[in-house]
C-alpha cells in the first residue's frame, strides 16, 4: 500500500469522533444565489463503513438568515431523521450544525442524502462542482454526478420535502457529521496490574496486529499508568518499519486508557500486519509479561502471538525488539469496510 502520512487531531474517550465531507473553511468559488424561493437542498453521499450520522452540516450565508430544517433520506425518498435549528439562536454566517437527536444508523456503501430546507432561498451554491468528480474524504464520499443519480439535489415548495431536481451539477454545501462504528481489543474496563515503575528511560512500545477485513484504522489508544508522564507521540507503520501515520496525545487524563484520532482514516489491507506504538519519554509504562503466548482477536482484529509487543530504547522510532511476549497495553481504533 502507497503510505500516507496523517497526522492527529484530538479524541474523545467517550464516544468515537466524528469525520465530515468537507472542511471547517469557507467554501471556495461559492457565490450567495438570489432565488428567493423556499426550497429544500440536498447532496448525495456514501460511506465505505457503518456508522452513525449525528448532525448535518451546511454554510450559510449572509443573507440567509431564517429558520432551517435538517433531513437525512435514503436514496429512495424514505425520511430517516430530521434536526430543527433552535429557534432565535441562529449564529452568525459560516459552517452551522444541526443535530439529531438520536443519532442515525446508516449502512456502509449505501447512498443516503442529507439537505437542508430554508424558506428565504439566498443559498451558497457553486456549480459545476459535481461535474466531472465527486469528492472523497477518508471513508466518506460525495458521489460524482450521474453516478447514483443527480448530484447535488433540490425541491421548490414551502416546507420542502425530498429534494430529486438538479441543476449543472451544482454543489450547494451540504455535509454530514458522521461516527465510524469502531472496535478495539480492549475496553476501557481493562487495567493492567504491571507498571515499569523501575525503567524511566524513553522508549517506544508497540503490538503489532492485523485485520480479517480491509478497513481504516482511525486511531491509537494506550493505557497511562499515573506516573507515565510528559508528551505522548502515537504511530501506525507497516510490518517492515515504514512510518504510515502519527499524532500527538492531547487532553490526556492522570491515568487509564487514552486515545489520539487521526485527522484523516488510514486505510488497511486485509491479514497484513501492522504496528501500532506510542513513545513514552520517560517510561513508567504499563505491561503485562507473557501475554501473547497465544493470538487474542476482537471483532475482526487479531493481536498476533510470539515476538509481539515491541519496543525500542531512545527516541521516536520503529520498536522492533521484544521481551517474553509482553503486552504493553497499545491498542488501535479499527472500523471495517462494510459488505
């Protein structure tokens, strides 16, 4: 696999994160349409994953100021949630999210649209945008037009409904906040009773594992014993030492499982190994002697028997040694590719 190197944005430890199509930035040639028509606009998506959408997303400019409505539909017209902004709070132009409450369950590699319905017309929207490709961010996808249909979509009438017209491929700034259906080894249940109080030297500590599906690794997770201090660098590489992904731990707790999300999903092959590893500067990590005397498997991934965990001495680097099959409590967020 071609590497690509990501780097981290902060997680959260109680709920997967959330991806999105597009940027927090404004959109790029976009201009504000003067129909002032009530109208309901849509844009056309799919996730290679299972998941959650928990809010629709979309850029709203100066002028459009009125009440919105936020809806998510199968590609069929069937209606599977629906988000209301809050009345008399709407914030100023720019990126606005509506949640749902509760979040929607979406199938992998289905197409779903996400619009949104403003009475006062006076939307962002650059065309030709769907034209010749669709967009891809990690696992999501806005789909190119005419490859599931017209993309993006709108309906005229007061109250919307299912957008299904299209005009030049237009893209009208649509978007979805969207959580991956992930699986670890470990639950944050799990407390390891070892801590290397008695090595305080900097080191990386790794496992290596592998998949039963392709799928996206999306982030890395340790166990932080309470004197395992100062600045923690997670990594993901192959097999052979190639460095694929890495960030840095942020908002960390004194101790237990913590975890870093790369900013963007890196894919991964099916039964390939790989490694995961965090650097502790200062040791007092936290391990478990003869622990992979035998494969232990959650969910699809497969922490693999004899020369694994790893680890190397010094700075930031591709840990490669083992010692009496010690688990050093590295863990990875994995998501597979659905059917």
């Amino acid at each position: 696999m071609t590497a690509l190197l990501a780097i981290a944005a902060p997680g959260s430890l109680a709920e997967p994160s959330s991806y999105s199509i597009w940027s927090d930035s404004t959109p790029l040639n976009a201009v504000v349409d003067k129909d002032t028509k009530p109208v309901e606009l849509g844009l056309k998506f799919r996730s290679d994953v299972d998941g959650e959408v928990s809010a629709i997303r979309f850029y709203r400019a100066v002028a459009n100021d009125s009440g919105y409505v936020v809806n998510l539909w199968t590609s069929t017209g069937e209606l599977l949630g629906t988000g209301r902004a809050v009345e008399g709070q709407q914030p100023a132009p720019g990126w606005q999210t509506i949640q749902f409450y509760p979040p929607i369950s979406i199938k992998a590699k289905q197409t779903y649209i996400a619009s949104y319905y403003v009475n006062s017309g006076q939307y962002v929207a650059s065309e030709k945008f769907f034209e010749r490709a669709g967009v891809d961010n990690g696992f999501l996808h806005a789909l190119r037009n005419g490859e599931a249909g017209s993309n993006s979509t709108y309906i005229y009438g007061y109250g919307g409904g299912f957008p299904t017209q299209s005009y030049n491929s237009t893209n009208y700034w649509i978007d979805v906040v969207f959580k991956p259906k992930t699986t670890s080894i470990w639950n944050d249940s799990v407390a390891p009773s070892s801590i290397a109080t008695f090595d305080s030297q900097a080191v990386e500590l790794g496992v290596k594992f592998k998949a039963t599906k392709e799928g996206f690794v999306t982030g890395i997770r340790f166990y932080k014993a309470a004197t395992n201090t100062g600045m923690h660098v997670g990594s993901l590489w192959t097999a052979g030492g190639q460095l694929i992904a890495r960030g840095t731990f942020v908002s960390e707790t004194t101790s237990g499982w913590q975890q870093l999300k790369f900013d963007q999903p890196i894919r991964i092959s099916a039964d390939t190994i790989y490694v995961a590893s965090y650097h502790a500067p200062k040791g007092n990590y936290a391990y478990t002697l003869n622990h992979f005397t035998n494969p232990i498997s959650n969910s699809g991934l497969q922490f693999l028997d004899g020369n694994n965990g790893v680890y190397k001495y010094g700075s930031s680097s591709f840990p490669s040694q083992t010692y009496k099959s010690s688990n050093y409590w590295v863990d990875v967020l994995y998501t597979p590719i659905g059917d």
